[in-house]
C-alpha cells in the first residue's frame, strides 16, 4: 500500500501543505522499507525526524489557526498534544527494550496511518475550509 499526497489534502497553505507531503513521503517510506524488511532500521530514522517535525509543523498550524480565527484551534491543539504523547511512549517503550522489535514498528505504523486518515484526512481539512472561506470573492 503505497501512501501518496492527494490534492483533497491541501489546505492551501504552501509551508503547512509542504509539511503534510513531507510526513506523507517518510510514512511510506517506513511502509516500504518494512516490505524489504528494513521497518526496524527505518523506524529509527522516521522517529529522529518526527520529533523535529512535530515540533515545526504543530507550532505553524496552530500559528495559523489562531491568526485565522479557527473555531476549534484548542481541540485541535489536543489533538496534537495527544500525538506527540504517543510519539513519546513510543520513543520511551524502543527505549526501555533496547532498540526496535517489531512490535515497535507495527505500533508505529498503526499511529501514524490513524494520524494520516483521521487527523490529516478530516481535521487539517477542516482547516482548510475555514481559511477557504476567509478569501474574498475575486
């Protein structure tokens, strides 16, 4: 299954939209590399870049939420507050039994193919909407 930008996921926010390809191209990347039998290898560099990306891409949506007026930005900022939570154990649990077994990596795939099609796919879209309607008609 290969996990490819569609352009239903655009929020029209070039930097944010960047963002979300980027995270897009590294969880199919993890997908491949785990038919190759390299998801342990792989998980290990996915969770190095994760935890720059969640920090970048979380404070500039919710930058832009809150500048555009974005009705539900806390219950959005949750949402990602719950995700680097989860990034978090999982980071602490690969830890904790020395490097990454493969119920790390199905873990993680599991989170990350959740955050892709109930976050990205509704929430981030619900975003778009709003700044969508905040144009003025041309």
């Amino acid at each position: 299954m290969a996990i490819t930008w569609r352009d239903e996921l655009a929020l029209g926010v070039p930097a944010i939209d960047d963002q979300h390809k980027e995270l897009l191209n590294r969880f199919d990347q993890l997908l491949t590399d785990c038919k190759q039998g390299k998801g342990s290898e792989e998980l290990q560099h996915l969770l190095g870049f994760l935890d720059d990306y969640v920090l970048l891409h979380f404070r500039d949506e919710e930058q832009l939420q809150q500048q555009s007026g974005f009705p539900d930005a806390e219950g959005h900022r949750r949402e990602h507050q719950a995700f680097v939570a989860r990034l978090q154990e999982l980071k602490q649990r690969v830890s904790t039994d020395g490097g990454v077994l493969v119920d790390h990596v199905l873990d993680a795939n599991k989170m990350l193919l959740d955050w892709l099609i109930r976050h990205i796919s509704v929430r981030d879209r619900e975003v778009g909407k709003h700044l969508k309607s905040l144009e003025t008609p041309r």
